[in-house]
C-alpha cells in the first residue's frame, strides 16, 4: 500500500481489515505444545436478537486482552457461543407465534453478524450454542453419571414458585420477594425437585478462595459468605405434647450457645411437622400457614420483611432448665434450612428481638460488655448482639464466649441433648425447571424401579422443537409422544421426566467444551486440558454468586470424574462495571438504550470499541457519552491523517544514527509511552489510561519541529506512527491493520509482535524542571541532565515567568532537588 486517502472512512477500513481476516483465517488456533497458552474467554451471550452496548463493553474488553496477548507471541484462544435455553425465548415464542427453537436460531444468525461487524478476533469454529443437541447431550450424560455416584438426588422441597413464568426460582433469583424476570411476588410451594449436591465440596469451594489471588476480593468475599461455614452446637428441646414419636425432639442449631439460658421462644417453618399438627385443631393457625405460601423462601427477602408469627399452643421444654417456652409458627423461618426450626434469644439477637416486641415475649440478658460485667443492657431499645461475659446463666455465669462455647457444649454433649458440628448456608443445587425451552432431565420414572437414568446409548433426549407454544406452561407434561416410554430395567410402561434443567446447568461448563467443539465420542477429551484453566475471564459481578460458583463446583466434579485435570476453572477474572446514562443502567424498560449498530454505521466499529474502552476503567461503570464517541472520532481522524500526511520509510538502526535533540525528544516520549501502556495492558488492563498516553505520543509527533535532516526525522516519526498503530491495535484492530500496511509491513497487525522498549531512548541528555514560587507551580524549564546546583539555580531565577513572581519581593531562599524542582521562596 503506496499511499492512503487522507480522509478517514471507518467503511472502507473495516471492510479491508474484516476481508483480510477472513481470508486468511486469522482468528482460528489450534493447540500448540511449543507455544504458551492463553485462553480468554468472555461470558456468552443469551440471543436475546440484539446486542447492547454493555455486550460491546463486555467483548471489547475481552478482545484487548485477547490480541495484547497474542502480539507476545502466545497462542491464544478466544471463543464465542450463545447461552440459548431459557425464559425468553417462551415468552417471544407466546408474543410473536414462533416456537422457541426458530426464534433462538434466528437470533444467534443475527447476532453473529453484529459480532462480527465489530470485529472480535474470535475462533467461530469452535463456536457452540447449548440449545443444541451435540451440547446438551453430554450435559445430559453427565447427568446420569452423577446420579450413579450419588451427586444428583430427588426430594420434595420448599421452593419459589415465580406463578407469572410458572417454575422453580432459585434463592438467588429472587429479588425484592419477586421473581427476576417476570417481576412477579414469588409464592412457597412444595414439589418434587431435582438437586445437586454442591454441599459435598463446601469446605474445597470454600478453601480454594483464599488461593485464587486472580479474583477480585469482592467476589470471593461474596462466595465466601454465600457457603458460609460456620461452627456451632445442634442441640435438643423436648416436645411432650408432639403426637409422633420421631417429632418429640425439636433439633436447633445455632452458633451462640452462649446465650441458651437466654432462649424465651422457639420458631418454626411454616410446613414443619408441628406447625402442621397444631392446624388441625387451630383453624385460625390454618390459615396463617395458607397466607405464608406466598412468601419468599429466599434468604435475602426474609432479612428485610415484616416479622410475623402465631403461637401453636405447643411448648418445648430447655435442654439445659427444662423450663417450657412456647413453640410459634414463623415467616422467617424455612423447612428447608437446616431442621426448620430456631431458637429465639430476643435479648442478643435483633431478629428474635423485633419479633419478641411485636408478640409480647419475654426478652432477658445473657450477655453484658466484657468490659463492665455488671453493666445492665437497655434491651428496651435493642438486642444486644455483641459477644461479651455470661450474666443469668446460673454455673456459666463470668465465662466469656469461647469459655461459654465450650462448657455449654460439652454439658449438652454429657447429657446426650447436643453436639458441636459445623454448618453451612450454602445449600444443595436445586437444578429442575418446569419449562419447555430447556436441556431434558435424562431421567424415566418407573412405579417398579423408581428413577432410572436413561442409558447413555439413548442419548441425548431431545427436546422437541417442532411445537406449539402458549401461555398454559411446557407442553412437555401433555406431550404423550415425548413423556411415554418404556422403564430401561423392567421394559414396562414408565414415563421420562418432564422437568428440563436450570439454564445455569449449560453455564458450567461450556468454557471446557470450547476446548474440543468437534468431539463426537466424548464430552471432553486432552484439548481440554491444553486449554484449561481460563487465563482470563470476563463478565459482569452479578454472576459473582450464581454462575462463577456453580461454574467452579461443576469443574471439581469433572475433575473427579478425570474429564478434567485442573482445580478451578477460571485463574483470573475481571468483572466490567456497567454502562449508564444520565446516571441509570441501561435498560429496555427504561428507554435509555443506544444502538451500537446505529453507531456502527455512523462512525465505525473501531469508534464504538474506543470510546468503550477509553471512558472509564474496565471494573468501574461507564457513563455514556455522545460527545465522547464524537471525541474517539476525531482523534482517529485526526490520527489518519498524520499518517497520511507521512510517507512511510523502513526504519535503521538507530544506533548508528546521530540524532538532534528534538530527535531524542520524540523518540524518548515513544519509548516512554509505550513502556506506561505496556504496564497497563499487562498488569492493570488499564485501557482508558493507555489510550490517554497514546493520545500524548500523538500530540507530541504532531508537535514535533523538523529539523535539517529530513531522512533521520522521517526515521523517528515512522517508529513512533508503528508504536502508535501496534499499541491501538488490540483497540481499534480495523484501523491499525490498514495503517500497518500503509507504514510498509506486508503481514497484518494481528500478527504484529508488541514492540520492545529501547532502553537507550529513555537515557536523556536533559530533563524537564519544575519552577516553583511559594510552592505554587510557575513555570518549566529545561536543562541538561548534568547540570550543577548553582547553575540550576541561575537559570530558575533568571525565568521570564518566574520573575513576574519574584521582582516585588526579597528573595529568602531557593530549594534546590536535583533532576526535579525548584522552590524559590519569596517575602
């Protein structure tokens, strides 16, 4: 390319560069046992049929990373693929009158197109979508082979039924007492559920955070907190009045057993045995059970919801005085935590307090500040909830919390009514949904055999996708030619699960099947292992919880099962912050939405990925900005036509060449620069900071006066415009591989080494100088590097704007730091 038009057309240049790609299958990558590896991977998609400017943050994000380390010489993966199962495509499929496999379908072709056109260095060979059957199939495989080691059991349980969308909802998503997508108040029902047992690798989930230094410390605090671990006592109340046996002996858990000889109540979950056995006989307790199934059973809604309760008439008598407290039914208390059951300490627990308050229960101190011992709490305002010294506990009384711990344990243990155990908040995976568009259960139910995992050779149950699709729920349960089947043991009549899985089950574990697209036999085979662990992964912090914590328990039981060889899934994570306007989350709801398409087409792809990455740090939100865009624009423009206007030289050894001052300037402004963006790439992915510095390196050439050896400038502001377009590369890729083949380069930018900092450009013969009046900054001056104190001092009070500053007074003093600043103190 022997010249470039000095107008600047993203059209052209995305259309060149997208060509070239193309044709020489520039984002494809096989494994290489000679090379390092790198695999970046961004969280995929659901085909929602548009992208949103926080997918192009997201993804822009994740291709920096990805061609910054393919420019080191890495072999690097980056793959893309569609999260596809789910409520939305139902809910299109009811509004528009297409079944949800078509509408799906449809999206992700549309969907590629708009990647595509912004330029993502990504490897669509190995794309995957989990609605697929050659994806699902192994998930369902899996499935089987962890119900065969125990992992996968089914029970009845408690669960949020969201009545608008008509599934199971896990706690997590549960917001507000409302369902996540539909917004609807979600309702307790009590079904049959498939489950998980995530419980099992508690303790490794937990451990294993403190060694994942590539997370952020928010993350693994949350996961932390979301597991839970805690140590404490389980012990036993008596029930006399229970009429079943099994239920006289009302387990607790709690890990204050310091404060037992405080207990005034007992709670229970609305569906506990004795709640039940009281409401035959209580009609008014009936109902208050009845009006409780339309409450959350999500933790975070049971925090900050009214207290409400209803005494069952039954009384549990203390393990430790025996003393008879009464036995209430309450909202916030969940048959599937733990036993279902709590014990109330109103004087040191706010919860327990409120409640107490509200039904008139008694409140009494247990427990009074370490510091004052004698000290009584004002229980009247509030519980007092801090660990402090035993008061009203008769033999305990004087012990401190860890004394207390242990001789109330070990008083419990001797008399056969507790024992210390640890426990855990996390809870078993619930993974069945009553929904059509989903991976099937691979599952028959048999009255002779019970449940029966389909055999691997009828793999994979397919989802059928040629349906009709209405308001009424899955048709899944009314579809005989689907559910009707023979038992794989007694060849009798039986009937296939109709439940499919939670779409979190498909999350888990794509990032492995990435590795190996192609494999028909297997669902992971050693490419697996080449690949894995993700180096770097991308997405947003509200999957802290839900997606990156099943995604890490789903890795460790492929690992047991030696599909994998790897502890955890992902070695390093960012999540991006979100994109705003006018100071709110952009949303559909909202009508604060940009088209990135639109932006497309009126400023290029490599515009729209700039200003994304220029606006704020990747972890920080992103307020945006029009003007901004407009911004990127013109310094691309700008930047063009510097090019343009230079004609292109292959560059000598700079050794050998004899350079004038303003030489050595530019170049150590190049060099300089690009040591700051090489740290920020690498280290910090700092990508608003080194476009920012980029920006500077281009003022500077712009700035730059030539001199009388024409040939030995053009040698300097050729290596700073081959800086400038390698270190845009990963940012603006368009635009860097048609300017690196205008500067005389045959291969593409995408093949490009990240060029080296030349040390000898950084040596100055001269330095820049702050003058300072009073300590206030006046002026700039510079001077050679080695000149003395005194001299330094000469020409800082002989400055023209220094002496603006100094002519009215008496000079006092002049503080001298060498290689830096002066300070010339005036009265």
């Amino acid at each position: 390319m022997t010249s470039i038009d000095a107008h600047y057309k993203p059209q052209e240049v995305e259309s060149t560069a997208q060509q070239y790609w193309e044709k020489n299958d520039s984002f494809r990558v096989t494994e290489d046992p000679n090379k390092e590896k790198f695999y970046c991977l961004s969280m995929f998609p659901y085909p929602s049929g548009h992208l949103h400017m926080g997918h192009v943050r997201n993804y822009s994000i994740g291709d920096a990373i990805t061609r910054y380390q393919r420019m080191l010489g890495k072999n690097v993966l980056q793959p893309m693929g569609w999260d596809a199962f789910g409520l939305p495509a139902e809910n299109a499929a009811m509004k528009n009158q297409v079944a949800p496999a078509k509408w799906t379908y449809g999206n992700i072709n549309y969907m590629r197109d708009q990647l595509q056109k912004l330029g993502y260095a990504y490897d669509w060979s190995r794309e995957i979508a989990t609605c697929h059957p050659d994806y699902y199939r192994w998930e369902q495989w899996f499935f089987t082979r962890l119900f065969e080691k125990g992992l996968v059991y089914k029970k009845e349980a408690e669960v949020n039924w969201d009545p608008v969308d008509q599934t199971v909802l896990a706690n997590e998503q549960v917001v507000d007492g409302r369902g996540w997508r539909s917004g609807a108040l979600v309702e307790r029902r009590s079904i049959p559920q498939w489950f998980l047992k995530i419980t099992a690798y508690a303790d490794e989930l937990l451990n294993e955070l403190d060694r994942m230094e590539g997370w952020p410390e928010k993350v693994r605090t949350m996961q932390s907190n979301w597991i839970g671990r805690s140590e404490g006592v389980e012990l036993d109340f008596e029930v006399a009045a229970a009429e079943n046996p099994a239920h006289k002996k009302l387990t607790v858990y709690t890990t204050r057993p310091d404060t037992l000889m405080g207990v005034t109540y007992v709670a229970v979950a609305a569906q506990h045995p004795l709640a039940l056995q009281a409401a035959q006989s209580k009609p008014e307790l009936k109902k208050f059970i009845e009006r409780l199934s339309t409450s959350s059973v999500a933790e975070a809604d049971l925090a900050t919801m009214e207290k409400l309760g209803m005494d069952t008439g039954l009384r549990a008598a203390h393990p430790l005085t025996g003393e008879e407290v009464p036995v209430f039914v309450a909202n916030f208390v969940l048959m599937n935590y733990g036993s279902g059951a709590v014990m109330a300490v109103p004087g040191h627990d706010q919860r327990d307090w409120e409640f107490a308050r509200k039904y008139g229960l008694p409140i009494k101190q247990v427990i009074t500040p370490s510091d004052n011992a004698s000290q009584e709490c004002d229980l009247d305002e509030a519980a007092y909830t801090e660990h402090g010294t035993l008061v009203n506990s008769g033999p305990f009384d004087g012990l401190d919390f860890d004394s207390a711990f242990a001789a109330i344990a070990a008083k419990l243990e001797g008399e056969g009514k507790g024992r210390k155990t640890v426990n855990y908040r996390l809870r078993d995976w619930g993974v069945s949904r009553q929904r059509y568009w989903g991976a099937p259960i691979p599952i028959i139910n048999c009255d002779s055999c019970g449940a029966v995992p389909v055999p691997e050779e009828d793999l994979p149950v397919l989802l059928p996708e040629d349906i009709e699709f209405d308001a009424s729920g899955s048709p899944l349960p009314k579809l005989a030619s689907f559910y009707e089947v023979d038992c794989p043991r007694c060849k009798q009549a039986a009937r296939r699960e109709t439940d499919t899985f939670d779409t979190f089950m498909e999350s888990s574990w794509y990032f492995a099947r990435y590795a190996c697209r192609d494999q028909n036999e297997a669902m992971l085979d050693d490419r697996a292992n080449y690949w894995l662990p993700v180096d770097q992964y991308v997405g947003g912090i509200e999957h802290a919880i839900l997606h990156l914590l099943y995604s890490r328990f789903y890795h460790k039981v492929m690992r047991d099962e030696g599909l994998v060889k790897c502890d955890e899934p992902m070695t390093n994570l960012l999540t991006q912050g979100m994109v705003l306007k006018d100071g709110a989350k952009m949303s559909k709801s909202k009508g604060n939405t940009v088209d990135p398409l639109s932006l497309i087409e009126q400023y290029g792809a490599d515009t729209v990925r700039m200003f994304t990455l220029f606006a704020s740090a990747p972890d920080q939100s992103l307020d945006w900005s029009d003007s901004g865009v407009e911004g990127m624009y013109r310094f691309l423009k700008r930047l063009w036509k510097l090019l343009a206007d230079h004609q292109p030289v292959a560059l000598e050894n700079f050794a050998e060449l004899e350079l004038s001052p303003e030489q050595k300037k530019l170049r150590f402004k190049t060099h300089q620069t690009l040591a700051k963006v090489s740290d920020d790439y690498g280290r910090r992915h700092a990508f608003n900071t080194a476009i920012a510095a980029t920006m500077e390196l281009v003022n500077s050439i712009n700035d730059f006066s030539r001199g009388d050896n024409d040939a030995t400038d053009q040698q300097v502001i050729q290596e700073a415009l081959e800086t400038v377009t390698l270190m845009l590369s990963p940012i603006v890729p368009h635009f860097s591989h048609v300017a690196w083949n205008y500067l005389g380069h045959e291969e593409g930018a995408i093949d490009a080494r990240w060029p080296e900092v030349d040390k000898t450009a950084l040596q100055q013969d001269t330095v820049l100088i702050v003058l300072q009046v009073n300590g206030k900054l006046r002026s700039k001056i510079e001077v050679a590097k080695d000149i003395s104190k005194e001299a330094l001092e000469a020409a800082a009070l002989a400055d023209e704007a220094v002496q603006k500053f100094t002519a009215e007074g008496t000079v006092r003093k002049v503080i001298v730091v060498p290689g830096r600043l002066v300070n010339i103190v005036v009265n």
